[in-house]
C-alpha cells in the first residue's frame, strides 16, 4: 500500500512538474525565436534582470481564458504575475508575454494583473508593470474592454499610496496606453518600443497622413514632443537598470520610511569653485546640472548622482531625484540653457506633477531659482499658460513635505512666486549674493520708472546703463527681500551644501495640518 501511495505521489509531482515546464515555455520555441529576432527580451527573462536573482515568486502560473476561441490553451493567459525584490525590498510585478496570443489582454490576463495591484496596496510594495501587448483580445470583446477598466480602477486607487512603474518594451497602443499613463513614470526602449492611441494605419485611413510608428509613438518622440515618457533608454538592459536606480530613491509607500543611504560625501564638503560656474550677467546661460552634480552628494564610483524625468521634455526645467546628506530629495530647477530657464506651459506640467508626487510619497523638494519670468508670446497664452502655471503654484502650495528654496542668480515678477517662494510655504529661502528678486529685470523696470529722465537726456544709453545699475543696486537685491522676511538668509555659495543640510535637517519631521475636505481642485 505504501509503495503504491508512493507511486500516486510520484505521478502527481511529475505532473505538476510537466505542466510548469509546459508554461514556461511561453508560446513556444518558435514564438521565443520571432520574439528574439525582433531584439527583445522574454517576459521572464525581463522579470530575472530587474529582480534581485533568485527572489520572483510567481503568483497564477496555472491560470488560463475562460474563452476558448482561439482554441490553444495560452500560458499563463500571457502575462507572468509575482513577486520578488530589488535590492532587497519587496515589489509586485507583472510582464506581458508577447508571444503567447501576442501579449493580448483578456478578462482573466486583467484579473490576474488587479490581483497583483490589489496586493501591493495592501502590503505597500512599489509595483512594476512590463508592457509588450497587442491590446484588447478581440476574441474576448467587452470582457476585454471591462479588463482594462478594472486595471485603471486599480491604478487611481494605488496612486499615492505606492509607487507605480511601467516599462513600455513593445507595442502599446489604444485603451493599453492609459494604464501606464495613470502610473507614475513610464520607461521606452529606443527602437522597440511604440505607444499611441491610434496606429499608422488608423492615421492614414482617416487622415490620409503617412507615417511609422516610430514616428508616432516611438520611445524619442514619446518624451520629446509629447511628454508622456519619463525616460527612453538605448537597449532593454539600460531600462531595467534605469528602474532599478529609481527605486533606490523611493520609499515603498506613502506609509514607508524616507530612504536613506550613505555614500560617504561629508555634509561640510564646501566647493570654492562653485560660485564661478553662475556668471554675473544675467542674459549669460550656465548648465544647471552642473550645480545639481556639485551640491548633492556624490557617489564614491564616480557615477552620476542624480536621476533625472524627462530629460528630452520640457528642457527648460530639470525635475531628478539626487541625495542629500544621504536622505532621497526631488529637485525642481531651472535651466538656463533652454529658454533661459523661463517658465512655460510644458515646464509646469513637468514640475507639477513632480511636485505632487514626492509630497505624496513624503519626498522632500529642493527648488534651484534662475528664473526671468514666463515664457511670452500668442502661442503660449492661447495655450493656457495661465491654467497651466496655476497648476505649479496649486502643487507647490498644496504641499505639506519640506520645501527648501534657493536662488542663485534671478527670479522675476509670478515666476518669483511660481518657484516656491516663502509665501507659497517654502520652510527656508536662501539667497546667493548674486540674486536679483524683483518685479522684472532691471533693463525692463529702469526704462519704465525712469522713462521721463531718458526722454529729456541727452546721452539715453549712458544714463539708461546707470540708471540699470541704480535699480540693481538699490532694488533688484536680496537683501531688501530678506529684511521684508521673505528670504531667510543671503549664504556665500562656497557653503551651499551645508547651509542646505541644515535646511533640511530643520524641516525633515515637520507636521503641517491642511483644512479638512475631500480633496482640492487643482487647475485643468
């Protein structure tokens, strides 16, 4: 009797063996090799590369459509669903598996995929979705459409309350796009990767437009010209790096601890050459990044220190996540080497909605002022600067996290106050002595309130340069702000990083109670 209990046990293992194996194989060997040709990854070799190794735990492998339309059996109902760790803190994953039905969604591919959601929110683990999917599985209809409804349900619940990171590494197109889009940050592999509403063929049929889908969708133009994609990396490998180094700077939730890690940068470092980067001038450009890699502590290996969003996107302002004194901050900075640095309808969407995500996930902001005002012109003001720049004060404002200012050089008229000025909450303002806060520039302001001198002068460009002079001077200074208090201190830049670290050691455990209501409106 023994023996043959043994006997039933052993076709039983070989059996739930068997099948595993069966579902592993994805869509077959010849389905494996297309999707290689094509240079890409497999869903599980995408899941073993970003995870620590040995640590993904797979969660329905056995699960398979209640629709038998399509006749075979689909592994896994083509998505692979789990999780595991990267540096060792838990996420949830789930990868489409582009060669079983072409990655297609179905009611139990989206239910599987709403399990894993429900699950991180539940545990408060970052999740991370890889997407290479031919869309809605036709042969499914509604419950296919209702599948996608649900995982977007799922996405506004989870947002705040963990992280969420997608990886385009494939084709993404119709309703598939907006559940990537209601996550956090989105990931584009140059070359494979492709993301729109409708494809080349639909453009062409009802707008006689020819073009690729590269050029629709592809990962450059995704970040570039329509702002969706918060990084296109070279090959699959980088994306799944660049994930990686992300989530180094994150808490797992909105409940979670801020991280904290020491790369052995002293909090005293002090940089004698940094005020020499900024030039006086203001019409003279500088690269920002330049600052950020300088301030913010630096890595003993000598690699970059910050990780930047939308770096092709919105040029004009910098959004990154760098560290400081070990703590993970977000910094918002201008840039004057695109549109000096001014403000304009794609550079406060990029901010604010930065903004709104390190408060929610307790991320202190560092703001870097070099600011000469809003970008002007019809294009911008048909456009909807003024909703769109109400929506970075609405962000700034509605902030409860540590909020640390420093201007460096300028900060003219709104945009002064569209950078996290004292009056929109800011905990500290620091100045460098170079600083110009003023209602606008001094060549403008000096032609304006010296106009009936000029008029009457008889050398107008030697008085006009003087009277420029005057108004910097006497007006466009920090210290006249810092006696009004709206600057709390005027720092030599030499102590920059240290006077910042102060800053924020000040601020890192405050609490900051808002009027009670379900929630604001913020700006469309």
């Amino acid at each position: 009797m023994a023996e043959e209990d043994k006997q039933i046990k052993d076709e039983l293992l070989a059996q739930l063996q068997e099948r595993s194996q069966k579902i592993k194989e994805m869509g077959g060997a010849a389905s494996v090799e297309r999707q290689k040709k094509r240079g890409k990854l497999t869903a599980r070799e995408r899941i073993d590369q970003l995870l620590d190794k040995g640590t993904f735990r797979e969660i329905a492998l056995f699960a398979k459509s209640r629709n038998t339309a399509l006749g075979a059996e689909i592994p896994s109902d083509a998505v692979i669903t789990g999780y595991g760790e990267i540096n060792g803190r838990k996420v949830y994953i789930f990868s489409q598996d582009f060669t079983s039905a072409g990655g297609t969604l179905s009611e139990v591919h989206a239910k599987k995929i709403c399990n894993i959601i429900d699950s991180a929110i539940k545990t408060g683990c970052p999740i991370i979705g890889i997407n290479d999917s031919g869309g809605a599985r036709i042969q499914d209809g509604v419950d296919a459409l209702s599948g996608y409804g649900q995982i977007f349900y799922r996405n506004t619940l989870a947002s705040g309350v963990v992280p969420q990171v997608c990886a385009i590494i494939g084709p993404c197109a119709g309703g598939a796009v907006y559940s990537p889009a209601l996550m956090d940050f989105i990931f584009m592999v140059k070359g494979i990767s492709y993301a729109f509403i409708t494809g080349p063929r639909v453009v062409k049929v009802i707008m006689g437009q020819e073009i690729s889908e590269e050029e629709l969708g592809g990962a450059t133009v995704a970040q570039r010209k329509a702002g969706v994609v918060s990084r296109s990396e070279d090959n699959e490998a980088e994306c799944l790096q660049s994930i990686r180094e992300l989530l180094s700077y994150l808490p797992s939730s909105n409940r979670d601890k801020l991280p904290w890690v020491n790369w052995g940068d002293p909090p005293d470092r002090i940089d004698a050459e940094l005020f020499d980067i900024v030039p006086s001038s203001p019409r003279k450009s500088y690269d920002m990044h330049t600052i950020i890699e300088r301030v913010f502590d630096q890595r003993q290996d000598g690699e970059k220190n910050y990780f930047e969003l939308f770096p092709m996107f919105a040029t004009n302002i910098i959004t990154c996540f760098a560290r400081l004194n070990g703590w993970s901050v977000g910094i918002i900075a201008n840039q004057p080497m695109s549109k000096a640095g001014a403000l304009d309808i794609d550079a406060c969407d990029k901010a604010s909605r930065f903004i709104r995500f390190c408060d929610a996930f307790n991320i202190p902001i560092i703001t870097l002022v070099d600011v000469p005002g809003y970008l002007p012109g019809t294009d911008q003001e048909w456009g909807g600067i003024i909703r769109h720049g109400a929506k970075m004060l609405y962000a700034y404002s509605e902030a409860t996290v540590p909020k640390i200012t420093l201007t460096i050089r300028k900060a003219y008229g709104g945009s002064y106050l569209g950078m996290c000025s004292k009056d929109l909450g800011a905990d500290t303002v620091l100045c460098w002595p170079t600083t110009e806060l003023a209602v606008m520039g001094a060549e403008a302001a000096a032609e304006i309130i010296y106009r009936k001198e000029l008029a009457e002068a008889e050398d107008k460009e030697k008085l006009l340069r003087e009277k420029i002079e005057e108004y910097r001077r006497e007006f466009a200074n920090p210290y006249r702000a810092a006696e009004h208090l709206h600057v709390d201190d005027v720092i030599k830049p030499v102590e920059t990083r240290l006077r910042l670290i102060q800053a924020l050691g000040m601020a890192i455990d405050k609490v900051e109670e808002r009027p009670k209501k379900k929630h604001g409106i913020i700006p469309t």
